[in-house]
C-alpha cells in the first residue's frame, strides 16, 4: 500500500469510511479498525473547521473569539447598561434644613413578585436639601395653585395659611402635588390620586394667599448596588508597562467605576492610543463572565502609575430588567438618614441593556470602525444609538426643527417614556458626535398608539381553543407591543428560558417549558413594531398561523389594513378580543 487510501477531500465519517472501504488492502479490515478510523478523522476535521472559523469575525461563534477578534480593532462589546431616572425623596416635618443626605442614604427598593426580583435604586452623588417654602394664590374655579417655584408630581408639600417665612412649617395640611406646569399645580389627597391626576376640590374659603412647603426632594439615581467599603486592587510597581487589576464583581456597570491613586482620581477612557505619557488613564475592560479588569498604558500611551494602591468604586447590577416601566413602583425606602421617611420614582427608569450580543458586536464593531464613531448620515445615527444601548427602537428624521436639526425618537428598553436622565445622556452622546458639535439633536419619546384586535380562529382536531388561547395571545402581543424587539434581542442573548421568564414577568402569563419549543418559533419569526412603519394584514396573519393547531384565522379589527402611523409613533397593545370558531 503505497498511497494514503483516504483524500484530501474527505472531511466526514461517511467520505472516511467510503475510501476505506474502497481500497482492497483496507475492505476486509475490522469494522472497528474502520469506524475508529473515521471517527478520530471526523473529529480532526470539524476541530479544524472550528479553529478556522473562530479566526475572522464573521464566522467566529463564542463569545472569547468575537470579544479578542474585535480587540484587533479597537472595539470593546459593550458592556450591560442600567437604567436610570428620578427617585423622589418624602422628609418628616421636623427636618431642619439645609440638609445633607448621604448617597448610602438615597436608595429605594421595588418589590419582588412571582416571576421577578427586588431590585434596589441608588444614587451616585450626596444631596444638599435647601428649605423651600413659598406663597401661592388658588383658583377654586380650576382647583389649581398658582407657584413660582417648579414641583414634581408625587411630590409630598404641607399647605397653611398661616405666613411661616421665614420659620419652619409647623402645622398645616399635607397633600401630594400635581404638576399642571412649570407655575401651576393641584393637591391631591394621597399618592395614588397624584399620579392618576385625581385632585382635591378647593373649596370657596380657600381663596386667598397661601403657603406652601416641599417636604420631598428628587435626584437622579440608577438600579445598582455599590459596597459598603472598597478594598485595594493591588499595587502599581511603578515601572511594569499595561499593568492589569482585578475587579471581580459580577455585572460590574461601567459608567460607576472610579479609581483613585495617591489621592488623585484617574480618568476612565475609551482607548489609550490618544493617551499621553502624562495622562493619568485607565481603560475599563471586561471578562467572559462580565467581572472587569483596569487597564494601564506603557509609559508612552498613558501614564505608568507610580508605586501607590489601586483604589476602586463600582457598583453592579443593570441589565434589561433593571427597568420600571410605572411610577410608584420603587416605593420602600432602604437608607438609614432619620428624616427621609419615604420613596417613590417620580419618573419612569429606563436604558437598562443587557451586555451587547455576540451578534450585535460582530455588526456594529466593523460598521463602527468604517464610520469612525461620527454622526453625519441618518444610518451614521442608528448605528451608534444601537451601540449605545439601552434603546430597543429609534428613528432619526433629519432637519426636522430646521437646517443641520433632527429629531430623534426612541423607545427604550422596558417601553414607555424615557428617562430625563436618559433623554440628556443620548443628546449629549449623539452631538459629541456631529460636526463640530454644532447639530441641534432632539430626543424625544415615542407616541404609542394603541391597536385593537379582535379574531377568532378554527381549533384543529386534536386541540382546544382553551389550550391554544394563551399562545393565540402570546402571538397577538409580539405582534402589536413596542416591546418585541428588546424581547427578540434578549432571546437571541439569553435563549428561551430566560426569555419565557421575562414574558411571564411583563405580561403576567404562567408559560413553561412545554411551550419553549412553540415560543421560540413565534418570536423568530414576528416581526418587531417599528416607529413609522405600517401594520399589515399578512404579517398578522402569516404570524399567528404558525401556532401549532389552529385551521384558519379571521380578523374584524382593525377591520381596514394596513394601520397606519406617524413617523414618531408606533404600535401598543389595546384590547385584544378572541373567540373560537365552531
């Protein structure tokens, strides 16, 4: 036998053991011989076709390869975002002010249910509280007060007639305000009633001058938990080049870390290329299991830090659920200062993301290295609000207020409205990023407009309308809800558990795993609602006909397809009516 019996060519174990089998020294072997021979051939081949692949970015599939192959050029996968808003603080009527409250002290903590944790909200930054009493005159023909100062809804004041300045408030009525606008508010008689906007009647006595008193403050803060104490990370040598330490915390939030050498605070940068030998620079990196690492230049980009301890500040938490979609719904207090004796957010959390997909990172990391992280085209925006985070949906309209103007709308993960805090971030974060920081970008939230739906379908034999009604619905939401692209987006990451759980959580469904297979197929094939873009008849329908079960579908509302909207709204769920064929 002077030839290799098996080709080149021949990669599987069928091709192996076909050439085996073909050679006449070779047929009349043991079938064991054989099959181990094609078997450890096999392998060989697929071990190579695995290396190879994970050599280019477009084939590559674990997360490691894609994160080292896009290090090559300078883009990081970016890491899980949190969501951010406005708690807003109740005080005690014995608060002596000015008061400092601590940021250990300003947390809030929304409660857990069945298919959902407890997540806790913390500031970033301590909180003077200046005494705010002033006189207001009311209108009991609107049931309105006339103020100067700005008041938030939800927000707790005391009401007298009595003129206490410049004395603390020391008797009086305390209700919750309404904000009508930036110099009108009404009262409402509790919490509940402020944020359904349900105010108290002023009665015909309550003409005249009055005074008001704000017993709450707002900060912004964001779904985290930081330690109480920080320990050293190491020591610098003072000579060693791009010297790495450690921060083992899991979903460790980037935009929270700080580091602190020889009592001087160091600045996190994106990359070090731009580094001098002077600067005082770290780059923030992360590990497979999102723990991070600090990263310092060599001497030449970046400064070597000298021969002193590495102090951090971080914190963790964030991730798609960390965002709430309902005010009042962070509404226990967690802190120890003895005057705030409440919580609540005033404000809906949102920009919450969850680490950026291997997917995602394998599109936007080229696509950011082309367009050099500018915002010049519509597609130059999308681009980077997608790599940004936080954001399931947007749209850019261009010169929308005017010349070098645009408008730039956005549903966040966790829907509703974005966050002030999230609302100034993206702005400042797009515009950086124009020419010459000169483009006048708006953020604005989406319009949600609500879709009725009602249909009935033919049940298959074999199957019952009671059985197949919860997919039916299921099916119906992913197809109207703002919600279906983050939901698809955290499938993609997370797989089917993981998300059956999240649809359990918003939409209070009891699915298990005997519906992972029939979901799965559902939300690979839906097509997400986007801002602008019609709803047709044949996607509804080509959708929920892959439900195992049902005959035929008829829909009479909406009874006029396509439906229609503007280019800043985008579909919600409405009433959704289904009966059974017979």
């Amino acid at each position: 036998m002077s030839t290799n019996p098996i080709k080149t060519t021949s990669r599987s174990f069928l091709e192996i053991m076909n050439d085996i089998n073909s050679d006449p020294d070779l047929i009349d072997k043991p079938e064991f011989f054989k099959r181990m021979v094609s078997g450890v051939g096999d392998v060989i081949a697929t071990i190579q076709d695995l290396n190879a692949n994970q050599s280019y970015i477009r084939t590559a599939f674990t997360f490691q390869s894609v994160k080292d192959l896009l290090k090559l050029i300078d883009y990081e996968i970016r890491p899980r975002r949190t969501s951010q808003g406005t708690l807003t603080f109740y005080l005690s009527p014995e608060t002596v002010f000015p008061i400092t409250v601590e940021k250990k002290d300003l947390i809030g903590v929304s409660p857990g249910g069945v298919n959902f944790s407890s997540l806790r909200f913390e500031a970033r930054e301590d909180v003077v509280v200046e005494e705010s009493v002033e006189s207001f005159m009311a209108d009991v023909s609107t049931n309105s007060l006339t103020v100067g100062e700005d008041y938030v809804t939800g927000g707790l004041v005391r009401v007298s007639t009595t003129n206490l300045l410049p004395t603390p408030l020391e008797t009086g009525t305390d209700y919750y305000a309404i904000k009508v606008s930036e110099t009108e508010i009404k009262l409402a008689s509790n919490k509940k009633n402020a944020f359904l906007g349900l105010p108290i009647a002023i009665e015909d006595e309550g003409s005249g001058t009055h005074y008001i008193k704000k017993l709450y403050f707002s900060t912004t803060a964001y779904q985290q938990t930081a330690p109480d104490s920080f320990s050293s990370l190491g020591q610098s040598d003072g000579i060693s080049k791009w010297q790495t330490f450690n921060i083992s915390e899991i979903g460790l939030l980037e935009e929270s870390v700080s580091i602190v050498i020889n009592d001087e605070l160091w600045v996190r940068v994106d990359t070090l290329l731009n580094s001098a030998s002077t600067d005082k620079h770290y780059r923030l990196l992360y590990n497979s299991d999102e723990s991070g690492y600090i990263l310092f230049g060599d001497g030449n980009y970046g400064k070597i830090p000298e021969a002193f301890d590495i102090i951090p500040e971080y914190a963790s938490g964030g991730g798609l659920l960390s965002n709430v979609n309902a005010l009042d719904k962070i509404n226990s207090y967690g802190g120890g200062n003895e005057y705030v004796k409440g919580v609540t957010n005033t404000d809906y959390f949102s920009g919450g993301d969850d680490r950026e997909s291997i997917d995602s990172a394998k599109i936007i990391g080229p696509m950011l290295t082309k367009k050099q992280e500018r915002f010049v085209t519509k597609d130059d925006g999308l681009v980077l609000i997608q790599a940004f985070g936080g954001i399931s949906t947007s749209r850019i309209d261009e010169n929308y207020y005017g010349l070098l103007s645009c408008r730039v709308t956005c549903v966040p993960n966790g829907g509703g409205a974005l966050s002030s805090a999230l609302k100034t971030e993206l702005k400042n974060y797009l515009t950086d990023k124009t020419i010459l920081s000169s483009v006048d970008v708006r953020v604005t939230d989406a319009n949600y407009a609500p879709v009725d739906f009602t249909s009935s379908y033919k049940v298959e034999s074999g199957y019952t309308f009671s059985d197949l009604n919860p997919m039916y619905e299921l099916g119906v939401r992913l197809i109207l809800s703002e919600r279906t692209a983050e939901i698809k987006s955290y499938y993609s990451q997370n797989g089917i558990e993981d998300t059956v759980s999240l649809l359990n959580s918003i939409w209070e469904t009891t699915f298990g795993k005997s519906n992972y297979s029939q979901i799965a197929s559902l939300i690979a094939y839906v097509e997400a609602p986007s801002l602008g873009v019609s709803l047709q008849e044949s996607k509804v329908i080509s959708t929920l006909a892959i439900i195992k079960g049902i005959d035929h579908i008829n829909v009479s509302v909406p009874w006029i397809f396509p439906v229609n909207f503007s280019s800043n709204s985008i579909s919600t769920i409405g009433t959704i009516v289904t009966t059974e064929i017979l």
